[in-house]
C-alpha cells in the first residue's frame, strides 16, 4: 500500500504559565492510501495533538513543534516554507471532524452557507453552483436539501455531526481526520453516523485516522490501529493482532478493565493508578509506576517500538515474559 | 412480596413548556425494586431516566402517580418524614466536577449530611467520617483537601463516600461512570459492586452504557420517551431482547468482539420530541416493524411467556 | 489557600491599595492619640494661616489653618474618622441587605425575583442626590439619617452581583446534593451558596467604601450630612470653598485626602477582583 502521511519522529509542546507539558513526545506513524487506522488511548494521552499537529491547528502561543516531520506527498507539513500548500491541502486533501458538533458549526451561517463556502474556497465555483454542489452533498450524507437554509441550532446532535462530515467530504480529501466524532452522541445515533462514515470511505476510497478511547468504535471501524499513552504510540498493528493478542501491558490493562457487551467478566481489573502528568514525565518507560511487570531497566529506559511479527509492534522492554503469562 | 423495597406505580413526570406544551418526561411507568438487587434503568438522552432517579429522591416532584418505599407512599409524606426518609434513600451523581461544593474541603462535603440530620457532631462525627471513609477506600489525607486538588475517580469515591454517610438502604446511581476516564471507570465500578456486598446496598443504576449495565445489574429496564419498553433480568436480556428497540440497541454498542461483518440495525432519523407526544407507541417512527396497530394503540407492558421477561410491543408473540 | 496569599502579593494594585487604605485607616484608629491641636474649637486669632509644614515642628500648623482657626491637620485627621465610620457602617449594611435580596432573588426566582429586581430598577432610576436631599429635608441632616441614605441608595449594586453569582450557582449538583440530604433551603442559602459568593462580595464592598466616602463627601458638602462643628472631609471642602483662591490649602488639604482614600479603595478593589475573578471562572 502506498504510503499517504508519514509522522516522523514527532514532539509537541505546549508552553504555559504553570510549566511545559509535553503532549507528543517522539511519535511514528504511517497512514496508507485507503486504510483506515484507530487511534486510541485515554485523556491526555495526545491524540488530539497528534492530530491538530498534521493540519497545523495547535493553539498558536502555547503549541510548539519541538522535533520531527509530518509528510504529505513528500511535501513536509511542519515547515514554514510549505505554509501556503499547507492552506490548500488543510481542507482539501486532509480534513478533519471534531467531537463537538455544537462549537464546530458558526451558529450565525446557515449549513448550506458552510458547505457552500468550502466550495467556493477551495474549489473557486460560484455562489449558484457551490449552493448546488452543497446541496447534493447534504443528501449524500442522508440530510434532506430542502434543510440547506437551516441554522446549525435546528438540528440534533447526530444531524450536526452529518453536516460536520460534509463540509469535510467536499473536496473528496484522501485523508479524513475524526476526532471523538461521536463521543457526544447517543449510541443509536452514533451507529447511523459510524455506518454513514463506513459507506463514505468505500465510497470515496479514502483514509480514515479514527481518533477516540472506544475500542469498540476501532473495533467496528478500522483496519489497523494505535495505541497511544503519555505522548507515545506504545502499539500498533492490525485489529486482529493487537486485540486479541495484545501484547503491551497497557493495551492488556485497558482491555481487562473496560466492561465488554459480548464478554462474560468477572470481576473487572482496573489498572492502578493514573496517566503521569505530562507535565511531570518520569525517566523511563512512562507506563512503569503501574505496570505489574517493570524491572529495573522500565524505570530507567525508554523502551523502543519492537517488531513482533507481520504487522504488530509494540514499545516494551519485557514483551517476552509478558507475552508468557497470557492474557490477563 | 416482603423483600421489595422499591415500588413504583403509575409514575409521571410532566413539564409545562411555554408557547410549546407539556413535555412528558416520564409517562406512567411502573417497576419495582427488591432489597440487595441492583437494577439497570436504561435509555438515551431524553427517555426520562434521570427524571425517574431524581424523582426518587424527592429532587422533582411527581406530577401523578406513586412511590413505595418499605410499604409507604413517600409522595404522601409531610415534611418532617420525608427529610428522615433522605436517610434511606440516596444519590450518587454524574458530574464530580459539579457534585462537590468546590469552596468546601473533603471533610466538611462529608459531614454536611450528618449535620443536617442532625445525627452526629464534634467526636461522634469524626468517627462516623472516619467509618465511612475506611468503607470505601477513602484515604484520611484527602479530608483536608479542597475538590479541584483531586481527579475525577477520587471525586466520585467522596460523592459515593457521602451518598454512605446516612447509611442509606437505596442508591441511585445516575450515571456515575460517564464522565469518568475509561481507566477509572473500572475501579468505580468495583467499588460499587464491592459496596453492595459488604453492606447490602439496593441499587437503581441509571446509565446509557448497556456495557456497564450488563456488568453490574442484576435486572435490566429499558426507557424510551418516557416509556417502560423492555424489563427482564440482564442475562436474559442480552441473550434474547424482544423489543425492536432493545434489539436496535444492543447492535449499536460497539464492542470489540464483535466482528466487523455484522449485522446492524441501524435505526432511521432522531428521537421524536417528548413534547405532547402523538398516540400510539412511542417508538413508531422509526421501527422497521410497525404496524397500522402501533401507531394507534400504545402497547402496554406484557409478561412473555412465564418468565420474568416483560415487553411493550404489538409485533410480540405472548404465546 | 497559600497560592492565593502569593498571587495577592504580586498584584501590585492589590499592595498599593491596601496600604493606603490600611494607613488611613491606622492614622483614623490612632488620631484622638497623636493630635496636638483641637479639632472642633475655635481660635480666631489663628484664622486662615498658611501652613507652616515643619518649621514650627509637630506643634504648628503643618498644613495651615482654616476660617475658624482650626488646624486643618487636626481636623483631617478626626475628620477621617467620621468619614470612613459612616462610608463603612453604609457598606456594611447595604451589603447585608443587598446579599439577602440578592441572595432570596436568585434563589427562588421567578415572582420573588421579579419584585425584588423591580424594586432596584426603580431604586437606580431615582437620582441619588435627589433621593438625599429629599430624605434629609424630611427627616432633618444627622449622620444617622445620612448612613440611612447611603444604605439605601446602594443596596442595589450588591443585590444584583449575588443575584448573577446565586444563578450561576444555583442549579450545580452540588446545591441537589443538599437537598438530597435533607438540608432546608435557608441551610444551603446560609452554608453552600454563600461562600461562593462572598469573593464577589468582598471586591464589591473595598469599591462600595471609596463610592461612599465620596458620596458623603458630596453630602456634607451640601450639609445635609456631618453637622458642624464635626469635621468630615466634606465639610471640610464646603468651608474652604469661600478661600479657594485666598487660602487654598483649606480645600486642597481635604481633596486630595479624599482623592488619595478613593483611589486607595479602587486600587484594593481591582486587585481583589484580579486575583480572585480568575479563579472564579474557571
């Protein structure tokens, strides 16, 4: 598969008043043209800077890009010289959904304004023909077009996150960003916003980052996924691999702890204690302080993304012995 | 039935809203609960749950209806016996951001319940703290602590802490994992499960996360629009839901056992508005089952079968 | 708790304001202590003389005298006395009544609400000045009268602050949470709600001390507050007002005092809200 974004090495910042917090602290990670990849993890784990990083959008004060490239058809995104085709491709080629579909849409523009403006910019069509397009754009994703004059305070949650997903399927980008696009939403709406987000892909061939802390939604949607924790990807590999056999104790931790619909549970088995502060990183391995298989080397050293076969990596210095013990 | 401490009959909750009409939030439902279960209330935004546990705990009142706690009508109460029955009867809430009085430290925020019912002060206070406080975990460090100095599951641990102050027989749970980090939903959870076993507790679990639900009720009732659609006991629930809602349900939860060719009930359009609601079911428009029948007459709650398994729909076969 | 000692620190309005007014407040306390000269009787032989500013000492005339012979030091001194016991009994007071009406408004809204912020409306479209004149030409000039004035003309500011921080408060959790538990309403008015709005109360009330200092001032200078012989810096300005250009000092002296103790309460009151509000939003 052809390779479409490739985040490099990939450190983030944000600097405040109360200190640095370090959001992305050395992230790899490779998108493929038509896969569709789960990104997971808690809050605070980075997620959402990841992906406010590739479109440019970190808060312009406190947000720094300490290291690393994010490549774009070999164009890299993070430099100041490629600002101008980072405008055209923002939008365009990449585009991103947010989790809320209340702030995400201006209440003072009607949605068929909103769509329509995506139209005209990138597209240069007139104010006739943009209105059109939006208008048949607005069906696509299962909206009647006699809505198009509608205020975004007029429809629900799940219709929102609808006109949400159009204004970013205008330009047929190669890469949708979805941050928490349903988290807001009630389950049966989320199912209808999840199926119509499947049927686009196929539809438009494109790549999805599918960005929440469901497993289930990866589970249901993508191909591959990765598991972030403290600013770093700690596994990744197929959807296959990594849940059924997971092989970082954190990815295990999660999937012991989280109560599953089809699972028969027992009891459920909490990982103990709490994601590190970003603002206070210890030394080594940054899942150490809780993880029930730290030696000494996890206080002391960051461990590396290790291969553990076709398509299945994971960050660990005791993958073997973690491995043993079998799940749980 | 000498071992039901929760019965509810007939229960509505109605809103006027102005210039629109009177909103049905809950629209005579009738359940009930026995001592030690705990029961999972169900449903998405808008079905009335949370509207049935405040209604519980005396924070609504009832616009019709009854509430049997131990053999009492608590609508009927006075004043007086209603302040003693908050002893029986408490709440854990969703948000521990909002819960706590962020001006209070942890060890006023616990005592406030002793002290307004006047059952402890001074030394017999302290110990009752300290009692309640070794119930569920609660380190002594944290009493002198304000709110914001503590995260989110150590919040919910002091709102569970002080729903245990009046020792109370019945807790509402109204989503009081939500809004926690998914780590830290398992540990709260536990401890509520912990809870119920060492002290006895009845709980009424409200939640819209059928995941959690499963996990932890015994008996499970489903809510739609202000409606019982589905009551059954949670095995038998997850094994063989009746209602199409229930079934609609069910698919929609994401779980990562489940396949990726599945089929899904994906349900057509939003949930209809509760304001003077049309006859008929209330789920009509957007079942892929209904009838001319459905949209006529409203389905009343029906026991399937033998089993205790009971159903609101048309399209059930009873036999 | 420490953290906002800090902050307090580093707000230099917050040290500014707080030492002028905590001086003026000390040398008010300490005045019958310290003062050499007397501040009511009269000396015509010693009428209108410029100050000396030190070449006499502590025991001349530092700031010179006014048209009954009075050191004008003397009667600044006492005069503060009057002035800052009326503008913070008037705070006081004002703040209790307009913390219960606020407090009762945003509670329980909707009628009640309603007639007690119709009550303000009217109260703010009265002209202050106006209302006092009105009142003391009733009742007749006392300082009595006069705190009563003030009281009832600013009950309203505070009202209408609690009544805003009361709705803000008034539908969290953990306000149910009380109720839950049995608490009445006058309990969670008194125990929950209140201290969440006493921040609000406080800055209002250091800003409420400089408005009704001048509004005394304003009063007594049209002698419808403090009666002669009495000094207040009012009456002090309204004596000088014949001398502006013969014997300035007897205006200036008190003006700038005013000036000074105003300016003081503002500074306090903004530092407060700096460090305080923040903290409130979020």
């Amino acid at each position: 598969m052809e390779d479409l974004l490739k985040i490099k090495d990939l450190f983030v910042e944000y600097r405040t008043m109360d200190g640095v917090s370090k959001a992305v602290n050395g992230v790899n990670l490779t998108i493929h043209r038509g896969e569709s990849m789960g990104l997971v993890g808690e809050t605070g784990a980075g997620k959402t800077t990841l992906a406010l990083s590739v479109l440019g959008l970190l808060p312009k004060r406190a947000g720094h890009v300490v290291n690393g490239t994010i490549e774009y058809n070999d164009l890299d995104l993070l430099r100041k010289e490629n600002w101008a085709a980072l405008q055209k491709i923002r939008g365009e080629k990449i585009a991103m959904i947010f989790q809320n579909p209340l702030t995400s849409l201006n209440p003072v523009f009607t949605i068929g304004e909103q769509i329509a403006m995506v139209y005209i910019q990138h597209q240069n069509l007139s104010k006739k023909a943009a209105f059109q397009k939006a208008g048949e754009m607005l069906e696509i994703v299962g909206i009647p077009a006699y809505r198009i004059q509608d205020y975004p305070h007029q429809f629900s949650g799940g219709m929102r996150q609808r006109v949400g997903i159009a204004a970013a399927l205008v330009c047929n980008p190669d890469l949708l960003i979805a941050d928490e696009p349903t988290t807001a939403l009630d389950v049966t709406i989320q199912a209808q916003v999840l199926e119509l987000m499947r049927n686009l892909q196929d539809r438009y061939k494109m790549s999805l980052m599918m960005i929440t802390h469901n497993l289930g939604i990866v589970a249901g949607m993508c191909e591959t996924v990765a598991v972030m924790y403290s600013g770093k990807i700690i596994e990744y590999g197929t959807i296959e691999n990594v849940f059924r056999n997971p092989a970082h104790p954190y990815t295990r931790g999660l999937i012991n702890s989280l109560p599953d619909i089809k699972a028969k549970q027992g009891r459920l088995k909490p990982i103990e204690g709490m994601m590190p502060s970003p603002m206070h990183l210890p030394l080594g391995c940054e899942f150490a302080p809780r993880c029930p298989w730290s030696t000494e080397i996890c206080l002391k050293q960051k461990p590396v993304m290790d291969n553990l076969g076709e398509k299945h990596q994971a960050a660990c210095h005791n993958l073997a012995t973690v491995n043993l013990k079998g799940l749980g | 039935m000498a071992n039901l401490l929760l019965e509810v009959k007939n229960l509505r909750k109605y809103f006027e809203v102005k210039g629109r009409g009177t909103l049905h939030a809950v629209d005579d439902i009738s359940f009930s609960i026995e001592k030690g279960e705990t029961v999972g209330l169900v449903g998405e935004s808008g079905c009335g749950k949370t509207t049935v546990g405040n209604l519980l705990v005396g924070l609504l009142q009832a616009t019709s209806g009854e509430i049997q706690y131990s053999g009492r009508n608590i609508l009927e109460l006075d004043k007086r016996e209603r302040k003693e029955l908050c002893r029986k009867m408490q709440i854990v809430f969703q948000d521990p951001y909002s819960s706590l009085n962020p001006q209070k430290t942890i060890h006023d925020i616990l005592s406030e319940p002793l002290l307004v019912q006047k059952i402890a002060k001074g030394a017999a206070l302290e110990k009752k703290i300290q009692e309640v406080c070794s119930q569920t975990n609660l380190s002594l460090e944290l009493l002198s602590k304000y709110p914001h100095e503590l995260d989110g599951g150590k919040r919910q641990m002091v709102g569970i802490t002080r729903a245990l102050t009046l020792d109370p027989e019945l807790i509402v749970c109204d989503e009081p994992v939500s809004a926690l980090d998914v780590s830290i939903q398992a540990q709260i959870i536990n401890l509520l499960m912990d809870l119920q076993r060492s002290m006895g507790l009845t709980y009424l679990f409200i939640s819209h996360d059928l995941s959690v639900v499963k996990h932890i009720s015994r008996r499970i009732i489903v809510m739609y629009l202000g409606r019982i659609m589905e009551v059954s006991e949670t095995d038998e629930f997850f094994e063989n839901p009746l209602h199409p809602y229930s079934k609609a349900l069910l698919s929609a939860v994401p779980s990562i056992l489940k396949g990726k060719n599945i089929e899904r009930i994906i349900l057509e359009g939003d949930v209809p508005s509760p304001i003077d609601p049309a006859p008929g079911c209330r789920f009509c428009n957007r079942c892929w089952m209904v009838l001319d029948k459905c949209r006529k007459e409203e389905p009343p709650l029906r026991r399937f079968r033998n089993l205790n398994h009971s159903v609101a729909c048309h399209r059930v076969d009873f036999a | 708790m420490n953290n906002t000692g800090r902050r307090l620190l580093r707000s230099k309005f917050f040290l500014i304001g707080f030492t002028i007014c905590f001086v003026i407040m000390l040398l008010a306390i300490i005045s019958p202590l310290i003062i050499v000269h007397s501040p009511d009787k009269a000396n015509l032989s010693q009428r209108l003389r410029p100050p000396d500013f030190f070449k006499n000492g502590w025991a001349g005339h530092i700031l010179g005298t006014d048209a009954m012979g009075q050191d004008v030091l003397t009667r600044l001194l006492i005069g503060s006395r009057y002035s800052l016991l009326i503008a913070c009994i008037a705070v006081i007071l004002s703040g209790i009544i307009g913390i219960c009406a606020g407090m009762i408004a945003g509670y329980y809204g909707k009628w009640l609400d309603n007639l007690i912020m119709r009550l303000a409306d009217i109260q703010l479209s009265i002209p202050t000045m106006l209302l006092a004149i009105t009142i003391v030409a009733i009742v007749g000039p006392s300082l009595y009268n006069l705190t009563i004035v003030l009281v009832v003309t600013c009950w309203v500011q505070y009202a209408r602050v609690i009544r805003g921080n009361v709705l803000l408060v008034r539908n969290m959790e953990f306000i149910n949470a009380s109720r839950v538990v049995g608490a009445s309403d006058l309990w969670i008015m008194a125990k929950q709600i209140f201290p969440n709005v006493l921040t609000p109360c406080i800055i209002l009330g250091s800003q409420q001390v400089g408005y009704m200092i001048l509004m005394e001032a304003g009063m007594s200078f049209l002698g419808l507050g403090v009666q002669p012989p009495h000094p207040s810096w009012g009456v002090m300005i309204s004596d000088g007002r014949n001398y502006i250009q013969s014997a300035p000092w007897t205006v200036i002296a008190p003006g700038v005092a005013l000036m000074i103790m105003v300016m003081g309460c503002n500074f306090l009151g903004d530092g407060l809200r700096d460090v305080f509000d923040p903290k409130m939003k979020s």
